[in-house]
C-alpha cells in the first residue's frame, strides 16, 4: 500500500490572462470608477460588541452592508462644506 502524502504533484505554470475577462470583472456595474478609488481612507474604530450587532442588524434590515450604512450616517454627520 502506497503513503498518499508520498505522492507529488507537480503544478504547472498559471495560464495566460485573458484581457477581454479582465477587463469583464473589471467592469462592475459599468462604472469607471472602482471602490479603490472612491474609498482610500479606512477608519478604525473600537465599539462594544452590543453596538457592533445593533448596526448590522439595521444594516441587514435596510438591505445595505454596513460600511454603507456607516458612510451614509458619517456623510449626513459631517456634509461637505462649499466655500
């Protein structure tokens, strides 16, 4: 009887990417923009684990994730102010 872990595979070398499937997963919805660029700034935050399950369930109930809940309630804390 033969030890399985005896046995190597060899794995060859990865394939060739496909630009035109690239720039498919790429696409998105369609939007030039991708979440990278519009999303630079990540913001730690320490909170109890009570508040932590209070947000992600209004944010399961809105049908939102929760880091677009929070940037929608932060955007409506703090608007942009125009000189």
């Amino acid at each position: 009887m033969s030890d399985a872990r005896s046995k190597r595979i060899a794995i060859g070398a990865r394939p060739p990417t496909n630009p035109h499937a690239e720039a498919w997963i790429r696409q998105g919805d369609g939007a030039d923009l991708q979440k990278g660029d519009l999303y630079t700034a990540r913001l730690t935050l320490d909170i109890t684990p009570a508040l932590r399950a209070r947000i992600k369930v209004s944010a399961f109930t809105q049908g939102v994730t929760v880091a677009e809940l929070l940037r929608a309630l932060l955007a409506r804390e703090f608007p942009e102010h125009t000189p």
